[in-house]
C-alpha cells in the first residue's frame, strides 16, 4: 500500500561519524593476508596489539535513534482521508 501526500518533506539522514579504528583494522587484516597468521601469534602480533589498544580507547557511541518517519506519515495518511 502506498500513501501519497503532497507536500512532504523529508530530512536527509545525518552522516555517521567516521570509525576511529579503521586503519588500524585493515592493518591487521591486510597482516593477515599477507602471512596467514589469524591467531596473531607470530607475524601480526603487533598490528593486534596496536588494534586492541584503539577498541580500548575509542569513544563508545550510544544507539542511534531510529527514525520516526513512518510513524508520521502513518499520522498524516489517517488525517487526510
């Protein structure tokens, strides 16, 4: 079923804030791939130290709200019948 109101507007979802381990990360993977070495035991040891030490320091993001739109459009499609 779609609902078709006339002038509704929308805002944009608002970027999300960029991951602060990322480099990190792919370091690690890209160590990885290169030796084999998932269990960072040997080679990438390392690049697991340095990713731990990120996830341990980074700022924890709360849950984004979800996004009322359809609720307000479920609001506007009763009122205008």
């Amino acid at each position: 079923m779609t609902v078709h109101i006339a002038k509704v507007k929308v805002r944009p979802r608002k970027n999300l804030p960029p991951n602060v381990c990322a480099v990190e990360l792919s370091n690690m993977l890209g160590c990885w791939a290169a030796t084999g070495d998932t269990l960072a035991s040997n080679q990438c040891q390392a690049a697991a130290e340095t990713l731990f030490q990120c996830m341990r320091t980074a700022p924890v993001r709360g849950k984004q709200p979800r996004s009322s739109i359809n609720y307000h459009l479920a609001r506007l499609g009763r009122n205008s019948k």
